[in-house]
C-alpha cells in the first residue's frame, strides 16, 4: 500500500519548562494515494498545528513525517521552503489570491517561483483552467470573480506543482453551503483523477459525505472514524 | 527565462494593478528629486557666481594677514612680507593680490554698479583670460579689464566708469569670462592704478590684501611657520572668506540635504505602510513556496524601478526648465553633478526600503494558515 503521507507520533509542544503547551499529543496518520481525508474539531484543538507541520510550515518537537517517501521532519527552513514548493499544494480560507495577478497569472506564479516557467507549465496552467470551469474567466483580476470561483483558482492554484498532497485550510468558509458543496466536490474528483491525496480542515459537517475519511481532534488528539455517514 | 525577468513578474504585475498608487508617489519622487537637482544646480550656479574669479584663479594657496578671518578685505599686506614669502617660493609662484569692493557709475549716468577691484601683476599668474578686447599690462594708465557681465549694464569698450570711492575715471579696453567676486563683477587693473586709488600712504609703499602662491602643501606650512604675522590657506578656504559664500552655499546644501532625507522617508514610509498591508499576502507566498529573497527582490525592484524612472523624468524637466532659464539665473548643472546626485538618490531609495525588506524577510509562512482574512 503506498502512502502519500504518513505521520508517525508526532507531538508539538510550544514554550518551554512550566508554561509549555503540548497542542499536538503522540498523533500518527496515515494517507493513502487517491485518499480525501476530513479534519474536524473545535477551534483550539491543534488543527492548524496539524495542517500547519503536515504542510512543512512547522517542525515537530517529535515523531517522523514522510511525504512521498521523502521524510520532512528534520529539515531546515529553507529545505522546507523547497518541500512546500515542489510536493505541497495549499488551498486557504477565503482563498488567498494575490489581487494584482489575474487567475491565469495566479496559477503561473508557481512555476514562476520555482524557477521552471516554461510552455508546458502554461499548457498545464491552461488545462487546469478548463478542467475548473474557469477559462472564460482567465484575464480577470480576483475582485471581480465570486467567491466560489476565488475558491476554485485556489484549488487550481494548488494543482499546479503537481504536489503529492493537497492541503485545504476550511476552503468553504466564506462560502454557502451550495457552491462550497461544488468547490469539495471538485476537490475531491481532483484527488481521485490525479490519484493524489488530501487533507481538508473543516467544520461543516455537510461536507464530510464527500471525504473517504473522518478524523476528529481534540484537545492535540486524533480519534479516527471510518466512514458511515451516507446519504 | 533568465533572473531579472523573474523577479519583475510579480513587481511589474504589481505596478500595472495598482497604477494610480505608483503613479502618485512616482509624481512624489518626481517632485522632490527635480527640487533636488534644481537646488543643486543653483548651489553650483551660485557658486561661481559668487567667486568664479577665485575658483578659476591658478594659484593653490594664499597668504592672508593674520587673524583676518580668512577675508581678503580684512587683510592688509606689506612689500617686506611678500619678499619674506619669497625667500621660500619663486617669484614666478607668488603674486600680490589687491582686493576693494566699490561702486562704480558709468560715465554721464547716475546708475551705480557694485563692483570688486582686483590689483594684479599682469605679468603675474593671476591675469586673466580674455575674451574680447586687449589686455592691460603693468604699465598702462586709467585702463581696465572688466567682466563680461559689465556688458549687461550697457558699457562697451571703449566706455569710461567712475570710482565711486576714489572718484577717478577708468576706460575699459577688454572683457573678461567667469570673473566675480562676492556677486559682483571683478575689474582687473595693474598695481600703478591701484595705488592711484588707494587712500594717501606716508610712506609711499606698495600694500594688497593677500598672496597667491602655486606651492605645495609643505611649502605652505612652511610660510606659515617661518613668516611672521601671516596665515596660509587652501583655495577652498579661502572660498568660504569670500563675504557670505559659506552662509549662502550652506543653507543651499542643508536644502538639499534635507530633500534627501525627506525622499528617503517617503520612500520607506510608502513601502512600509505598503509592506504591511500586504503582510497576509506575503504570508501566503511564503507558505507556497517563495524564497524570502524573492520577495526582498521584489520590493527592491520597485523601489529602484520607481526611483530610476523618476530621476529620468525630474532630470529632463530640470534640464528642460534650465534651458528656458534666462543667461542672468546663476544655475550650473554638470552632467557629473547630475550623476552623482542621482547616486546618492537612489542608495538614499534603497536604504528607505530597508525597514520595509526587514519586515518581510521577518514574516512567518504559518500566518496564512488559520487566518480568514
């Protein structure tokens, strides 16, 4: 079974000596290649911590992570920089675009950065485009684009490194129940299209039919659930 | 692609997005550094309007009566310290320099003319270039060398001008260049009129204000040391003895200072406030994967792009606005002058950026995560 990402006991404890605060506590996770994982809990129960050390923004104080077979849990800033950019696609609250970029410039700002800004990433950054029904809208500056479709560049966006795991940080937040059901929808059919994996930090839980599997924390704990709301 | 075009990407697309904002601190460094060259200019202009017959003299030192202030009109002195003088340089690399501001009249008008007297050895270094006319030499009478300048006044050569002081009568036979002193235009006579002028002396001795020499540094201190009662100073010291050239030249430059450190602040407190605001938006590209240098690029970018183009606008509007000057409006600026105040300008728009480049290279990527705005 390959995995696209594993956490093996990891804890982060912020502060030293008597004011330390462990947020996240001995938590292992497993995500399998073409897997949506949904990440719930209370605001304060270690879910940025998570997302935030699942996506090489932050090291553990302990445990290993290994991120296509490549393990991450000891590398410096600048290697993490390096990780992010090439095997991590991020998707934000409320999107995140850059406001003086328009949507196919959002998308080209990858290759851009990475230094490898070529005719093949513009053909991908084209497809990516007409795959998420924004091609029409490919000259247009964030301001002027809804929010579902903001939320749509930023899935796109997040597809353009071709990354090993999609990370998404609430991505309906800002939006109604209808298109942020259409925006997870898109994400998910994205995951098993590309046989990639994700993890999504939510707390609507009407979202959650669309993810393969549940996990809860709480308190710097992961109580796993396998599926069984079905509609 | 190469590396330039790559840290413009997200500049340029900045400044085509955000235009009108660009544009009104663009106008901002426009502004200020036209004022800067302008100010500049005039400093120079100014300058050698005050004591172009100094700076353009051939001589490397005077020697001033002791205590004068380093005034030429203060200074007295006599035949015995010139021969002092001498027994440490050449004759060839000493001349006596008579100095006496006045006023003058043309003949048959009642208009007066401020004018300096400067008494030479026409043999002497100190005899100035011509540029029209003839030249006087030691032992000519009642003629005169005058600045160009007298030429605005309505006089000519041939023309006659009245001492007001001495009440005696000179006819100008030449026009010099880039002869003034204190403002006012130099009129070169030769010692026999000059002593004409002077006011009855017992003894009948040759006295003048001061010495040029052609000598070095150590025959300088030299002089100094070993002859009594006179004091050595450089040319530029000298300079700053000329009546209100050392007031003048450093309010000009505390101007211009001061242009300097207000574009310096304007700068850093547009990319500043700038910076800040896109604090979350620097987050978010760190958090995908931008180098902090990327972005330092980037706003350094901005910041040389923006003052580059502003020094290329504000140095054509001066030059345009010099061209349309009238000949009188003292205002000198060289190519080289220009240059180097584009210099400073710019390392004074790069050290502006600095707090801004600070605050970005400072920021967490982890900020994007968890944040709704």
């Amino acid at each position: 079974m390959e995995y696209k990402l594993v956490l093996d006991n990891i804890s982060k404890v912020f502060g030293d000596g008597d004011t330390s605060v462990k947020v996240l506590d001995h938590v292992s996770l497993h995500v399998k290649a073409g897997e949506f994982v949904a990440l719930v809990g209370p605001s304060g129960s270690g879910k940025s911590t998570f997302l935030s050390i699942a996506g090489a923004l932050l090291s553990p104080s302990s445990g290993r992570i290994i991120l296509g077979g490549e393990e991450i849990n000891d590398l410096s800033p600048k290697q993490m920089n390096r990780i992010r950019m090439e095997k991590i696609g991020f998707i934000f609250q409320s999107s995140n675009l850059i406001p003086y970029l328009t949507v196919r410039d959002q998308l080209l700002l990858i290759p851009e950065l990475a230094g490898t800004l070529n005719e093949k990433a513009e053909k991908r950054a084209d497809d990516l485009l007409k795959r998420l029904g924004l091609a029409h809208r490919k000259n247009n500056y964030p301001e002027s684009l809804s929010g579902g479709e903001r939320q749509r560049v930023a899935i796109a966006r997040a597809w353009m490194n071709d990354p090993e795991i999609i990370l998404a940080d609430e991505p309906t937040a800002s939006l109604d129940s209808e298109r942020g059901r259409a925006v997870v929808q898109m994400l998910a059919d994205e995951v098993k299209l590309r046989d990639k994996a994700a993890i999504m930090v939510t707390h609507d839980r009407r979202m959650l039919d669309l993810c393969d599997r549940v996990v809860f924390i709480e308190d710097g704990k992961l109580l796993e659930q396998t599926k069984r709301m079905s509609l | 692609m190469n590396g330039d075009e790559r840290i413009m990407f997200l500049a340029l697309r900045e400044f085509q997005y955000a235009k009108l904002r660009y544009l009104l601190i663009g106008l901002i460094m426009v502004l200020i550094a036209w004022l800067v060259f302008f100010v500049s200019g005039l400093a120079k202009g100014l300058s050698s309007d005050n004591a172009s017959s100094i700076q353009t003299m051939k001589a490397d030192y005077f020697v001033l009566q002791k205590d004068s202030d380093h005034r030429f009109n203060r200074s007295l002195l006599s035949e015995d310290q010139l021969q002092d003088v001498r027994q440490f340089v050449g004759n060839n690399a000493s001349t006596p320099l008579g100095v006496q501001m006045t006023t003058v009249t043309k003949k048959g008008s009642s208009k007066k003319i401020d004018a300096t007297f400067f008494a030479i050895d026409m043999n002497g270094m100190l005899a100035p270039e011509l540029a029209e006319g003839n030249l006087i030499n030691n032992s000519t009478k009642n003629e005169i060398i005058v600045d160009q300048s007298f030429k605005n006044e309505g006089l000519s050569i041939g023309s006659r001008i009245k001492d007001q002081l001495s009440g005696k009568e000179f006819k100008i036979v030449g026009f010099t260049k880039n002869q003034s002193f204190s403002h006012t235009p130099v009129i070169h006579m030769n010692f026999k009129e000059w002593a004409s002028i002077q006011p009855s002396n017992a003894q009948n001795k040759l006295s003048f204000n001061a010495l040029a020499l052609k000598a070095d540094q150590g025959k300088a201190d030299n002089i100094e040391k070993n002859v009594k009662e006179v004091d050595v100073l450089a040319k530029g010291k000298a300079l700053e003895g000329i009546p209100g050239y050392k007031e003048e030249q450093g309010s000009l430059m505390m101007m211009i200072v001061f242009l300097f450190i207000i574009a310096a602040f304007v700068l850093a407190v547009f990319f500043y406030v700038i910076t800040i605001q896109k604090m979350n938006q620097f987050g978010v590209l760190k958090a995908i994967g931008a180098k902090s240098s990327q972005l330092a690029r980037t706003i350094l970018f901005q910041v040389l792009m923006l003052s580059i183009v502003s020094l290329v606008i504000s140095m054509a509007l001066t030059y345009g606005i010099s061209a349309v000057l009238p000949n009188s409006m003292p205002f000198d600026l060289s190519p080289l002058l220009a240059f180097g105040c584009s210099g400073l300008f710019l390392a004074v728009s790069v050290a502006g950026s600095l707090l801004s480049l600070y605050r970005v290279v400072k920021i967490d990527a982890i900020e994007a995560i968890g944040r709704a705005v």
